[in-house]
C-alpha cells in the first residue's frame, strides 16, 4: 500500500526544491516535422541545460499526473460536500474514503 502522507510529503519537497517561477517560454522553434518545441527559462539563466532539482520538477509533476491530481481533489471536494449534507456519516468513514482516493492518485502515476 503507497504511504500517501509520505508521498505528498515527497512532493511537497520535490516542488519547494525547484527555482521558484515566474518561469515563461521565451523561444519557440518550428522543426521540420511540424512540431514545435519550447526553450523555458525560469529566474535563472542556465548555459546548458536545467539544474536537477528543476528538471525532476517538471518530469515529476508531468500533465497527466497534474490532471489525475486535479480530478481527484474535484472529486473529493464533491464528496466531502455530499457526507457534509449526512449527520449521521462517521469521521473515520470519510477518513477512510479520503486515503483511498489519495492512494489511487499515487497508483496510477507512471
């Protein structure tokens, strides 16, 4: 079973690590096959490529984890509503029902 408090914890840290924003696009470059790639700078300018810790930022905290996490807290903040409305709902149940949500977002990431 994933330790979630840890896993948040470890994200948290993963996050306070990174050179903090504003961090823009400031190049975008066409290749010949359509695409098109973006050169990000943060406050820093690096000569040659990102510092670790931003680099592990970004790979860690990619789109489809972002999106799954996001969903997730939708979903939470909407149950946590409907047991609201509920008198009769014990603390543990919604306990119980937040470290199971959690715990899926942490199972999927990839």
């Amino acid at each position: 079973m994933i330790d979630v408090k840890k896993r948040i914890e470890e994200l948290i840290e993963i996050a306070n690590k990174a050179t903090p924003g504003d961090w823009v696009i400031y190049e975008e470059i066409k290749m010949l096959d359509n695409c098109t790639l973006a050169l990000i700078r943060g406050p820093k300018q690096y000569p040659s490529g990102w510092e670790l810790q931003d680099a592990r930022f970004v790979t860690t905290f990619n789109p489809a984890f972002v999106l799954n996490l996001l969903e997730s807290w939708i979903e939470m903040r909407e149950a946590l509503e409907a047991l609201n409305n509920k008198r009769d709902i014990s603390p543990r149940l919604v306990k119980d029902f937040l470290e199971m949500k959690a715990a899926k977002v942490f199972s999927d990431e990839k």
